[in-house]
C-alpha cells in the first residue's frame, strides 16, 4: 500500500468514525506518539534491571502510530504525503549529493 492509499484508507476510517478532531488535537497526538518512540529509543540506551527489553515489535507497533497521525495531519491539511516524501528525497540528493 502507497502513502496516498494508507491516506484514503485512514479517511475512509475517520468519516465512519465520527469524524476528525481538531488539527491541535491531532498534532499533540502526534507528539504524543513520538515521545513514546523516544522513550523506547531511551531505555535501549539506558540497561537496567527494571525496566522491560525494548522489542522490535513495540518499535514499529510506535512508527506505526506516528504514520497514522501524520496521515491524520497531512489529510486535515490537504497535502500528498507521497509528493512532500519525493520532494524531500529530491532535496537530500540534490543538498547531500557530495556529503558521503
């Protein structure tokens, strides 16, 4: 499934669903959704007895979520997230062309 699929497909989920919530409601979310790819991030750097072993699965369970919002966001907005990824990997390849 393409970017601008998932972006339908999350739509179609929303207007059966009630509808969308603010755009501020839905970027806090977002933030929301990053911090806790973050924390994750964190406790693989940081050993210790108690806390549980960060898995693959989890990780991605929290991309996942962090897509979701974007979509969320991009839909509220009208934009292509298939268009702004190609423009930025254009612009990394034009900026980073002799960086490596």
């Amino acid at each position: 499934m393409n970017l601008k699929e998932i972006q339908r497909v999350i739509d179609d989920w929303i207007g059966k669903n009630g509808g969308y919530y603010s755009e501020l409601t839905n970027l806090a979310r977002l933030t929301e959704e990053l911090g806790e790819l973050a924390r994750l991030y964190a406790r693989r750097e940081i050993p210790a007895r108690d806390l549980e072993d960060v898995s693959r699965h989890k990780m991605q369970e929290e991309m996942g979520d962090i897509v979701f919002a974007l979509c969320v966001l991009a839909n509220q907005a009208g934009i292509d997230l298939e268009t702004s990824v190609q423009d930025v990997l254009n612009k990394v390849k034009l900026r980073d062309a002799d960086r490596h």
